[in-house]
C-alpha cells in the first residue's frame, strides 16, 4: 500500500514539473513566432570585431573545401575504373 502511494506522489509531482515548466516562458519577448532568442545583456548586435570574433582562419577554413575535390577526384577515378573494368578497386592509383 505504501508503495502505491509513493508512485502517486512521484508521478504527481513529475506531471506538475513538466507543466510548470512550459508554462515558464510566456513568450512575450518574441521578434516573431518561434524566434525567442535573446542575447545576454552585454553581448554586441554584431560579432564580427567584438571580443566574441572566433576570427577564423581563411587557410585554415579553405582546407576543408581542398580535401572535399580531392575526395571528389579520387571517387571520379574510381567509377571511372569501374565502367571501364566493371570491378570496383579502392586504390586506383
């Protein structure tokens, strides 16, 4: 019996939490429907120049792009050697 209501009371106060929480945030600083993000008091209207600049790397950012044809060459010489041969070889150097 008392295992019973201790079920009671932690499902009661599980289902309160979760409707306690939806309710928090009424909404009423939204730009637009769905858009409530708010910047902590002090962050800058434009990042770009403001302590947080991740200032990135453009060599650094244009590796990704370099490997990306480079895998995009070596898969072109792959199914190349695979119309031509009709079997797929990995290494195809």
């Amino acid at each position: 019996m008392n295992i019973r209501i201790a079920a009671r009371i932690v499902a009661t106060t599980a289902a309160l939490l979760v409707a306690g929480g939806v309710q928090a945030y009424d909404g009423t600083k939204c730009k637009a429907a769905g858009n409530c993000w708010e910047p902590k008091p002090g962050y800058p209207d434009k990042v770009a120049g403001s302590k947080y600049d991740p200032k990135h790397d453009a060599k650094e950012i244009s590796k990704q792009g370099d490997s990306i044809k480079q895998m995009e060459a070596r898969n072109a010489k792959r199914v190349e050697q695979l119309n031509a041969t009709g079997t797929f070889k990995y290494d195809v150097n």
